[in-house]
C-alpha cells in the first residue's frame, strides 16, 4: 500500500509539474520583462467576454489559439477572448495569422462591464483582416494593421493569407503606437482635441465609453471567421 501510494504522489507531481513548469523560451522572455498571457495547452487567464466560459469555438491546437466558427442554432459558442486581468501602461505583442476572406481584430483597453454589452464599445482595435479578399479592406481605416475606423497604416507590411504576422500595441499614458511585422504603422494620442475629433467622425461617436479606460482587458475578436493567435505577451512600460 506504502509502494502504491508512493507511486501515485510522483505520478501527481509530474502531472502536475508538466503543466506549470515554465518552457526555457517562457524563462528567457521572462528575464526581458515579458509575461507570456497564453501558455501553449489551455486557455487558462481568458473568457468569453461578459461570460464565464470560453466557449466551443475558441479551442487550443498544436501550441496556437484557434476560433473555429461553430454553427448550433440557439447555442452561443464564441464571443470574443478576453483577459481575466486589466492591464495599463503596456508593450502587448502577439502572433496572428486570418483564414481566406477572414476578419478579426485585437481589441484594447477593453471595459467589462454590465453598461457595455460589447467589448469595441469601450475598447479600440487594431485591425487583422485579408486584405486581399474581405469586404472590409475597400473600406479606408479597415484595413489590416489600422486602428479600426480611426486611422489608417502609414504603410502596408501585413503578410499574405497563411502567414503569421506580428502585431504590437504600446499603450503608456495616452500615448498609442502599433508596429505590424516590426514597423510602426500608427501614432496617435488617446484623449487629445485631435483624438477627439476623430471620434467624433467615425462610428464609435455614439459610444461615450470608447476609448475612455486607460486600464482595461484585451480580447481577440470572434468576427466569424477562422482565425490564430500564438506568442501572446505582455511587458509593463
């Protein structure tokens, strides 16, 4: 009984072991400031946003976040991906690659709250999208890289369908930058009389909550398409 018993408390702490013990890649990051929000096997740190679960769509597969659109008449399977933690003052990088004709968005500064039923309401987005294919790209300010409906990328550096792309959002005290496959594609200041005009001419102007948290959640837009995401992290600036 002692040798069983034995045997089951190592089984325990290795199973247990397998799934906290940090990867060298996770370690090395770490060392740089980063704090990885995904850790390859489980969605652990994120929900469905205003939910509890994280819904059938929103899956993990082979290392990457994955939304596979699930049609069930009456079954709500998405939503969008939302941290469990608000964060501010931040460097937020992440890995995504769009199916064909997809659309989705990486959305910031995000309030949850009973007042706003949808995450854009409060959080601004920075644009993922097949440029190529979707509707969304005709539109200027929709394309992939801009800051959606607001500004439009000083150039174009988004890879083609199937490639993973690199998007980075450094949000520090008002000040806005974001870096798609490491070029700096927007700077704007949130909150300033030019900020606020801009606003005030886009689709958000009847959204008194958008844009007006400076700390708040991220979440990874479910726009009914497939898409991916890896290599999520976050460094406070």
């Amino acid at each position: 009984m002692k040798t069983l018993t034995t045997i089951a408390c190592l089984f325990l702490m290795f199973f247990a072991t397998s799934f906290t013990t940090p990867t060298p890649k996770a370690k090395k990051q770490a060392k740089k400031g980063w704090t990885q929000l995904f850790d390859g096997k489980t969605l652990k740190g994120w929900h469905i946003y205003r939910g509890e679960a994280t819904g059938e769509s929103w899956q993990v597969e082979d290392g990457v976040i994955v939304f596979n659109p699930i049609n069930k008449p009456g079954v709500k399977t998405g939503g969008d991906l939302t941290t469990d933690l608000e964060y501010e003052n931040y460097h937020f990088s992440v890995e995504w690659k769009i199916s064909e004709g997809g659309n989705s968005g990486i959305i910031f500064g995000v309030k949850e709250d009973s007042s706003y039923k949808k995450s854009y309401l409060t959080g601004m987005e920075m644009q993922v999208l097949d440029n190529d294919r979707h509707a969304d790209a005709k539109i200027i300010k929709h394309r992939a890289g801009d800051l959606y409906d607001l500004i439009s990328s000083s150039k174009e550096t988004v890879k083609a369908v199937g490639e993973w792309n690199k998007a980075e959002i450094m949000y520090n005290k008002g000040e806005l930058k974001l870096f798609l496959n490491g070029e700096n594609v927007v700077t704007t200041t949130v909150g300033d009389d030019n900020w606020n005009k801009m606003v005030a001419g886009s689709k958000f102007k009847n959204s008194p909550g958008f844009g007006k948290f400076a700390k708040g959640k991220i979440s990874l837009q479910d726009h009914g398409n497939k898409v991916w995401f890896r290599d999520v992290k976050i460094k406070q600036l």
